[in-house]
C-alpha cells in the first residue's frame, strides 16, 4: 500500500500494462512466424492453399483491444510503415504508456491516493470539454450498437468496454461537477 500511496494508480498502471504489451507483442510477432511457417509447410505439398491475405495473431488481437485508444492514435503510423514495422510498435507501446498513465492519474485523483497540487484543479473549459467528450462517445457508442452486425466480435466487445470507460470518466468529471456546484457561473 506504500507504493500505491508515493506512486498510485498513474505508475502502477502504465508499468504493468506496458509491461503486458510488451510481452503480448513479442507472444504475437512468434505466432504469425509459426502461422507462416505452417502455411509454407502446406504450400509445400502440392496442395493449393488458399492463405489469408494478413494474418493477426490472437495476442496481438488481445494487446491491441486491451489499449485500444493508443490502437487508434497509432493506427495511421501504422498503415504507412506497415504492421510488421519496429517504429509501429515502439509507438504503440509509448501510446499505450501515455493512455495507462492519465488512466491512473484520473484514478489517484477520483480516490485521492495521491495528493493533488493547486495546478490540478479543473478548469471551466477542461470540464467543458469533458462534457463534449462525453456526447461524441455516447454518440459512438450508440452508432455502433445500431450497426453491430458489420463489426467483429472482438472488435464490439473491445470498443463498447471503451466507449464505457470513457463514458464513465467525462460523464462524472462532466456532470457530477455540475451538480456540485449548482447554480455556479464558472463550471461551464
């Protein structure tokens, strides 16, 4: 409980699922060796295999929906030194460290394990971009509850758990405020 109380949430989270992702992508890149392997294996034959065109390794599936955000902020770097690329990769996992952080440090600051300094407190234009925040995901998570037949399972589970998590944060960082302070000018 002394580390949690000197470092909190903010540390313990960014290191251990930095951590994970580190050891989920290295798992990944050995299994889309051996899926690769195995269909030149069957190449080999003189059979006729039909392969896929990209093959996602189940842990690197898992690694990607667990830190989804960072996915999503990395994904054009991505798509234009491919997914096989180191600099991918060494940027995902800076995002993923950056998304677990301020995860941890929204958690110190709602349990106050760590103690806040005056610099901390919410300004009116932070509360009021929570509350934007919190419609665009509401939005989203509505539009992909309408069309959830065109998206795989994984990818569904994965964005609705986020959608929710988000929803959670702005909306009480948001509105709970609002109610605090009541008939206050300066909360929006």
């Amino acid at each position: 409980m002394v580390f949690l109380q000197h470092f909190g949430f903010r540390v313990l989270l960014c290191a251990s699922v930095v951590l994970l992702t580190v050891v989920l992508l290295i798992q990944g890149s050995s299994q889309e060796v051996r899926a690769l392997q195995k269909l030149e294996a069957e190449a080999g034959t003189g059979w006729h295999v039909v392969g896929q065109s990209h093959y996602v390794a189940p842990a690197h599936a898992i690694a990607f929906s667990l830190s989804l955000p960072a996915f999503v902020l990395t994904a054009p770097l991505r798509a234009m030194v491919g997914s096989d690329s180191l600099v991918f990769e060494v940027v995902f996992v800076f995002a993923v460290g950056l998304l677990w952080y301020w995860i941890g440090r929204k958690l110190d600051r709602r349990f106050r394990i760590v103690a806040d300094s005056p610099a901390m407190t919410r300004s009116p234009l932070a509360r009021m971009l929570d509350g934007m925040v919190f419609v665009v995901c509401l939005g989203l998570f509505v539009l992909l509850i309408l069309y959830r037949s065109s998206v795989s399972t994984l990818i569904f589970v994965s964005t609705c758990a986020w959608l929710l998590v988000f929803l959670l944060l702005f909306g009480f960082s948001a509105f709970v405020r609002v109610r605090k302070f009541g008939d206050r000018r300066d909360v929006f």
